[in-house]
C-alpha cells in the first residue's frame, strides 16, 4: 500500500494575518495549541523567526515522550512559516534524518486570515510497508497521515479559539 505523504487543512482565524502569523511562527508557543506539542527551546541567537532558526520541540502520545529538532525554512511574515523536523530521540534528539516538514500559509479572507496547516512526511527513503508497519505501532493503529490529519484539525480549532479571545482581549 502506497503512503499518503502531505494532509493539509485550513481555518479562518478572525484576526489579521500578520497577528496571527506572530503568534504561531514562535515555535515556542505551539504548546498551547498542538495535541502532542509540548513547547520548544530555541537554539542559539533568539530575534523573532528568521529562516535557519533551531529549535528543539518537545512532544507527548500518551505515556511516550521524545524531542524533535526542526529549523525555519520558510519566515514570510503574514504568508508563510515552515519548518523541517531533522533529527529525533527520546531525550534529546539523537538520530538524524528527515522526518517531516510542517508549514503553515496565511490568507486574508474577509477581515480575517484563512490559516492553512500542511504536514509532509520526509521519510522518503523509508520503503512504504516499513512506514506503515511502523506508523500503526506509533499510531496505535493508524498511517501517519491519517493521524496527523486529526491532529492538524485539532490544532487549528485550539489555534482559533486562543488567538480570537487573545485578539479581541487586545483591541
């Protein structure tokens, strides 16, 4: 069975493009909206995002704990943010290799932003039964595809509630 390799999914955030894309390109806020996100730690020099940034993130299923390290690939204030996961483990992120690449798109839609989240699995080199067959153990039972789309439409929808109330507590 040949793999899914990209889901993507969107949502309208009211709020304007370049607020919403200040709060979601700081990776060490992804915390509070991602089901598995545990916040993350930015390596080296910290001056807002900027393309080659470092940062580890730290992340949860269920009793499972492991750390990812990730760099900015894309910092286009209010259009795009995106980041490539390159190296994981369990304390620290040991074993390098491409893991997946994470990007988020901004629109503006009729006095809000249309925020598009895209999850790519990298793992190209992996033949697809060894993906799959690993993907349902980590899973518990599903591709990753399948499970990052529950898990994108479960960031967006905590991603829009929280920068809404934040947003409208601000002006």
């Amino acid at each position: 069975m040949s793999r899914t390799m990209s889901v993507a999914d969107s949502i309208v955030v009211d709020a304007p493009p370049a607020y919403v894309y200040e709060r979601l390109s700081d990776p060490t806020a992804m915390g509070r909206w991602s089901p598995e996100n545990r916040g993350a730690t930015v390596r080296g020099e910290r001056r807002g995002t900027y393309v080659g940034m470092v940062f580890e993130g730290r992340n949860k299923r269920g009793a499972m704990g492991w750390t990812t390290r990730c760099t900015v690939t894309a910092a286009d204030p209010g259009e795009r943010f995106a980041f490539r996961v390159h190296a994981i483990g369990v304390r620290r992120p040991r074993l390098p290799g491409p893991v997946a690449t994470w990007e988020y798109r901004f629109e503006a839609v009729d006095g809000g932003t249309r925020v598009t989240e895209t999850w790519t699995d990298d793992r190209r080199s992996w033949p697809d039964f060894l993906a799959n067959v690993f993907d349902r153990v980590a899973t518990g039972g599903k591709t990753f595809a399948e499970f990052q789309r529950g898990n994108i439409r479960t960031t967006l929808k905590r991603l829009k509630a929280a920068l809404e109330a934040d947003f409208r507590a601000a002006s």
